[in-house]
C-alpha cells in the first residue's frame, strides 16, 4: 500500500497525470468548440430548411389573399388545403396559420383540424401578432417522449399590416440525436486518446524520470558513502548533461573523500607513530584521539578506545591547576609533570594549543606530551658538573691560598717551614694540573673531538708488558698474580687509551688496599663464541659498599671523599676510563665486597682467529 502511494507521488506518475490533464483540457476546448459550432451549423441548416419553407407558405398565402380578395371563407379553405399538404412532411409536425384575431385558420395535423375557427392561446403566436416580429423557442414536448420542439412564429404582413401568423411546430430532436452520437464519438475518441496517451506517457516520462531516479538512487548511494558508481547517460539534452555533471560530481566527490581518507590515514600513522605524545579533544575537553605514546608515557592501563570521552586535563592530573580557559590564555606555556612507571619517574612537559576555526570559535585542543627526563637528567648532571668543579677547584685552591698568605706574611724567611709550604703548592698545583688534564680528557670525549685511533696488538702482551712495569715500580709491596693464556689474543684497541684504562684501574687497585704486601690478581679471559674477552683485576683492598659499587664510574664520585683526596684521586679516573672502553665497545663494571675487596671487569671484543688462517 505505502509502495502505492510512494509510486502516486513519483515524478513518473505526476508526468502522466499532467498529459492526461494536458489531453482532456485540449478535448475540452476542442470538443466545445466543435459540438458549439457543429451545434449552430446543424441548428442553423435545420431553421433554414424550415424559415424556406415557411417563406413559400407565406408567399403562397399572400397570393392566395390576392386571388379571392374579401371572400373570407374561401381564403381560409385554401389556406387549409395549402397547410394540409405539408401533414405528411419530415421534421415539421405541424404547420397552422392563425388570423389577427388569434383565431386557428388552418393547420396541417388532422387531429388538430377541429381546433380550426376557434381561438388560439399561445403566448408566442399572440407576441408575434402583436409586434410583427418572428419569433421562436426550443421546448421539449413532454406528450411525446421528451422531444425537443422548434416553435416558429412569423406574422404575416400585407400592405404592412400583420393579418395574421404562421405557426410552425418541427421536430428538432433530430439535429440534437446527431449532435449526441458526435458527441458519443467525440467522447470515445477522447477515452481511447487518453488511454494511448497515458501508455505513451509511462514511457515518455520514463524516459524522463529513468535518469533522474539513476541520479536519486546515486545520490542515496552517495549519501551512504558509496562514490563509485555512476549514472547512465541516456541523451544530449539537458538531463544527459545534468547526468554528466552527476557523475562529474560524484567522481570529484570521490577523489575529495579519497583524499581525504588518505590524509586522515598519513595523519593517523603520523601520529600514531610520533615520538610525541598526542591528545586531542573536543571543544569541552573530552579526548577524542589520542596516541599509544601518550598512554605509554602516562603509565595508563586504559586502552585509547577506553580513553574517548573522558577528560583530557583529569587524565593528565592537571585538573586542579589548570582549566581549558587558562590553555586559551596561556598559549605557548609548557607545563611538567612527573609519572611513575617501572624505570623510574618521568618528567613529562605537556604543552597546549587550542584549534580556532577561522570564525574564532574553538574546536578543541590539542595538547603534545614531550618526554624530557633525558633533558632534564642531562641539565641535572650538568649542574651538579659545574657545581663539583667548583668545588674541586675551590679546594686546592683555599688550600695554596692560605699557604701563599703565611709566605707572604713572614714564613718565607723560615727555612724550615718555607720549602714545606711550597711543596705543598706545588703539590696543589699538580692536582689542579691533573684535575684541569682529566676535566680536558673527558670534555674530548664528549665532544668526540677525539678519534681514536687503533691498532690491532696481541691483548697477551698489551697487558703483561703493563703488568711488567706495575711490577718494577711496586717491587716490594705487591704481588701481582697472573691468569693470561698463554695463545696470542688480537684485538683492535687503541693502544694509548687501553693503557690508560689499566693504568687506572691497577693504581686504584694498589691505591686503596692497605696490606703489606698488597695482591693484585689479573685474569684474562677469552669467550671465542661472542668474540670477547673479559679482563678481571681483583685486588684485596677496602672494597666498596654495596649500595655505592655502581657510582665509582660517576665523575667526581668517591667512596670517601677525603681519603681519596689525600691520595691525589680527582674523581675522574674511572668515568674516563668508562668512556675510553665504551669508546671500543666494550663494558666496564665493578664487584666488591667491603674490606675484602674490588674487582673490576672489562669486557672488550677481540678478534677470533680460526685454526686455518694461521696455516696461511
Ligand atoms: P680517584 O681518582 O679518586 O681514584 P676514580 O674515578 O679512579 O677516582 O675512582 C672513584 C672512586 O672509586 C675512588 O675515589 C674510590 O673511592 C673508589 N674506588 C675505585 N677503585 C677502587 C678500588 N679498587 N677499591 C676501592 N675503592 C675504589
């Protein structure tokens, strides 16, 4: 039923309905111009044969007036002979002449000729004689079947006086029987018309409405976010061309939201995989995107689909500082704030932006996570740098300070006193020298200013030959045990550098062990199946506390800091070495147990040498 009423309401139904109408106004003006016309013509013709033959019965009864001149009687039976004659005639049912005194002189229906003599009351007869002018009417003779009657009233006028009227009573019915059949026809015609062009229709307006329904049903397609299909075009004219900018339309459509996905798409992977953190919302602050880096970095246990609609500042716990007012008026202003995750505290700087439409409305914000604990480690290491150099500074130079005053004032006169004093400048002097040499050394590190340059030596004799001269300086007071296999070790150092490396670890072996003779025990090692060695320098020392083993690599980091002062340390020895092994790939690490003592690792790739390359 709906499907009907939808099919009355479509533009194909509306088109054939305007024919129909178009047709039927046309019938109508047509019809009613033909039947009027065809009407008066056939009405005319018909009056016409009649007023001829009334004019031949007046001419007749004018001669017979002038053949019997007063004689009454005889005139009035000629005139009924005359009338008599026309009883038997088509159309006309009755012909009567009627004298001045509105007396019936003669008629031509017999049942009628006993009304002859007497007077007649018709009103029409009656004007006619009164006014001497024809006149008629059309009635409808209800005695006989509903017959339409033409009544004729013409007054007949001698030397100009109307002595009498000719009535006539014809049967016009015939013209109107006529008139109805050609009407009938007419009406048909009208039906048969209407009923071919209504089939034309449906496929005329087919014609019409087929692309503009192809067009609808695009346009719904369309709206359901299908592009691709296209409307047929059909013809040249006007729907062909709105057709062909249809497609043209849906094509360009097509390309924009196309280019629009693989916008969304690029924008998407690009924030997906940021390094950023991002969080976008709507204009009340409810998250709408937000990246898998912003929920790493805010330690979140939600999912990005559990994120939507939630409120951005309560998820950066910057409900209570900050309000999306304040983000509008602070633009550009940066804010830190610390999560706690499983490597330890994170300094998030967040910034904000909020994105106005061109009409100055805000849409929604946006807000860029950016993790800076790096930067901020980085800035805390490079105060507390400054700060320890100072402070290393400082230190020899109060010292030589106080020493330089007591010369100035008087002491360099004593000659005991006077060469202590300066020992001990000098002494100052060489640790500043020292520190400011290491302070050099690192900073050429960490500009990687210097290249190092290697060689490839055999580790074996690298080490003992080191050992060697450990051992002529410390003669007496320790005993260096050796583990070093006897086979070549090659291994690509530079050999500068690594001699630093043992330098320092060896003295610091020797530095902070207290036993008379100290013990120094050197193992070298190598694992052929990683192409490394490990080279392990255990001393029977002080140690180091546990909790402080892994700071020694630290610049200016001491265990204790005065002892090792006394003993010319600057603090930096270790955290060169450290970045001359990390320079050669290798790792350094220390293990140590307090007043038992230290060892340290070094761990430096090496090169294997296979059994058949010596055969070369
Ligand atoms: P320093 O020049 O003061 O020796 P290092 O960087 O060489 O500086 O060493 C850092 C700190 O590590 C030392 O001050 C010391 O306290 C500790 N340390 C280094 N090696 C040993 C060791 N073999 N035994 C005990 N403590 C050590």
């Amino acid at each position: 039923m709906k499907q009907f009423f939808k099919k009355l309401q479509s533009l194909q139904f509306k088109l054939v309905i305007i024919y129909m109408l178009l047709i039927i106004i046309g019938m109508q003006i047509i019809g009613l111009y033909f039947t009027n016309s065809l009407e008066r013509d056939l009405v005319g013709n018909f009056k016409n044969s009649i007023e001829s033959q009334v004019a031949i019965i007046d001419t007749r009864i004018k001669e017979i007036n002038d053949d019997v001149g007063d004689n009454r009687a005889e005139m009035y039976d000629q005139i009924q002979t005359l009338l008599a004659d026309y009883g038997n005639r088509p159309d006309i049912e009755e012909i009567r002449y009627i004298n001045a005194d509105n007396v019936l002189i003669g008629t031509s229906r017999i049942s009628n000729e006993s009304l002859v003599g007497s007077r007649i009351n018709d009103k029409l007869s009656e004007d006619a004689l009164n006014s001497g002018i024809v006149n008629d009417e059309i009635f409808v003779n209800v005695d006989k079947d509903n017959q339409r009657v033409w009544i004729l009233n013409q007054p007949l006028i001698i030397d100009d006086e109307v002595v009498g009227v000719i009535y006539v009573e014809s049967n016009i019915e015939g013209v109107y029987v006529q008139l109805e059949s050609i009407n009938n026809i007419f009406i048909i015609a009208t039906f048969f018309s209407l009923v071919i062009t209504s089939i034309l229709g449906i496929f005329v307006a087919r014609t019409i409405t087929k692309p503009i329904t192809d067009m609808r049903n695009q346009a719904l397609l369309m709206s359901e976010g299908d592009y691709t299909s296209r409307v047929q075009i059909y013809s040249d004219d006007e729907i062909g061309q709105l057709a062909g900018s249809f497609n043209i339309l849906s094509k360009r459509v097509q390309e924009a939201q196309a280019n629009t996905e693989s916008e969304k798409k690029r924008l998407d992977s690009v924030i997906t995989h940021m390094s950023d953190g991002i969080i976008a919302t709507d204009r009340k602050g409810r998250i709408r995107i937000v990246n898998d880096m912003a929920i790493g970095m805010m330690n979140l246990d939600i999912s990005a689909e559990d994120l939507q609609g939630q409120d951005m500042l309560e998820i950066l716990k910057l409900g209570e500082d900050l309000s999306l007012e304040n983000i509008i008026q602070e633009a550009n202003e940066s804010h830190l704030i610390f999560r706690d995750t499983q490597e330890g505290v994170i300094t998030l700087r967040v910034n904000f932006s909020a994105i106005v439409t061109d009409t100055g409305f805000i849409n929604g914000y946006i807000a860029v996570l950016h993790d800076v604990t790096e930067q901020e480690r980085i800035n805390a290491e490079r105060r507390e740098f400054v700060a320890n150099v100072s402070h290393e500074l400082r230190t020899p130079l109060t010292s030589m300070r106080s020493y330089l005053e007591a010369l100035q004032e008087g002491a360099w006169k004593d000659e005991e006193i006077a060469p202590k004093f300066l020992s001990v400048t000098k002494e100052e002097t060489d640790r500043m020298s020292r520190l400011v040499e290491d302070l050099l050394q690192l900073s050429r590190m960490d500009n990687e200013a210097e290249e190092i340059q290697t060689e490839v030596v055999d580790f074996k004799l690298f080490i003992n030959r080191i050992i060697d001269r450990f051992e002529m300086t410390h003669k007496d007071d320790v005993i260096f045990t050796r583990h070093i296999p006897d086979a070549p070790l090659f291994t690509d150092i530079s050999v500068d550098k690594m001699g630093q490396v043992l330098d320092n670890v060896l003295s610091n072996a020797i530095k902070y062990q207290h036993g008379n003779p100290k013990r120094v025990d050197i193992h070298l090692k190598q694992n052929t199946l990683y192409n490394r060695m490990t080279v392990r320098i255990k001393d029977y020392g002080l140690g180091i506390p546990s909790n402080k083993v892994e700071r020694i690599f630290e610049r200016f980091y001491r265990v204790d800091k005065g002892r090792a002062r006394k003993m010319g340390g600057t603090g930096l020895g270790l955290a060169i070495t450290k970045e001359i092994v990390e320079a050669h790939n290798g790792k350094i690490w220390a293990n140590s147990v307090e007043n038992e003592g230290t060892t340290i690792f070094i761990n430096l790739p090496c090169e294997v040498i296979e059994e058949d390359e010596w055969d070369v």
